[in-house]
C-alpha cells in the first residue's frame, strides 16, 4: 500500500456458514485484509443485501435521527425482510425512533450501525473490531448474533485484538 508491503501470502477460505477469525497486533493488517476482501483495495466486488456488508472499525451513521438510519436499508431495498424490532432487542439497544443519531454515546452508535449492517442478510460479512468499545453484555449480544448469522450460511471474517472473542 503506497509502495509498502503490509501483507503477503495471505490465503483465506471462506466458506457458508463458517467464521474465519483474524487476530494480531495493530497495524499488522488486519484490517486492509478486510479492505480487500471488500473490495476497497483494487478488487471489484458485489455489495448490498445478499452479498458483502463491510463493518469498519469507525461505524458511521448515514441519517440524522436513530428511526431514519433503521429505516434507511429498508428504503433503498423495500424487498428486505423487516427484522428492526428483533434487532434492537437483540443489540440491547432501547432508544426512541426520533433520539438523534449525534446524541449517542461511542457504544450504542457502534449498535446501531451494526444492526444497520446486519439488516442486509449477507452473503460475506466483513467485521472489524466490531466489539472493541462495548461493555460485556453488548458483546455477548452481538457474538449471539454473529453466531446465528453464521447458522444461516452467512460467511464471516472477523478482525480483533481479543483472542478471547467467542
């Protein structure tokens, strides 16, 4: 990257429903592997429902209020199941529908983004720290989550820095 080697010979098999975990120190590419996997770094790649969601390590919401951000995925793919409600209780995350998305604390936007992401029903989901700033019952959560994703076929790549992420 910018003439710099941060990676060589990495070989990845993903196969549905089957977890693949990346764990190292920071800065030893973790995440461009999940960039390129994405196909952010020089490979085209499909996105969307059914294909590759992609889970930075910086979670941005896209909308202003928390209800506009949950209702966003199902705008832009009105044939997506509706699973919000099952969601939210599933994150732990109880916040009214017209809370400001600017409000929120580091935790519960990483939550909510998160639940935007999930929404998509991937094919390949792509996570990058994605429980780094959550407290224990948040995390446990979300692995449950992951874990059932996984049991519906959903291949996952799944960068940390803690090896003893379940």
């Amino acid at each position: 990257k910018g003439g710099k080697k941060i990676v060589e010979d990495v070989n990845i098999e993903l196969n549905r429903g089957r977890i693949v975990v990346l764990v190292g120190p920071s800065g030893s590419g973790k995440t461009t592997i999940l960039r390129y996997l994405a196909g952010l770094e020089d490979m085209k790649c499909d996105y969307g429902p059914g294909s590759i969601v992609w889970m930075p390590q910086q979670p941005v919401a896209l909308r202003t209020t928390v209800i506009e951000e949950l209702s966003f995925v199902q705008q832009l793919y009105p044939n997506l199941r509706k699973c919000t409600t099952y969601l939210m209780e599933t994150m732990g995350l109880n916040l009214e529908g017209e809370h400001f998305v600017s409000d929120l604390s580091g935790g519960e936007l990483q939550r909510l983004v998160l639940l935007r992401q999930f929404s998509l029903h991937p094919s390949l989901l792509l996570l990058d720290e994605c429980t780094a700033s959550l407290d224990g019952g948040a995390v446990r959560n979300i692995e449950k989550e992951i874990l059932r994703m996984k049991n519906e076929g959903c291949s996952i790549v799944l960068a940390t820095h803690n090896i003893h992420q379940e």
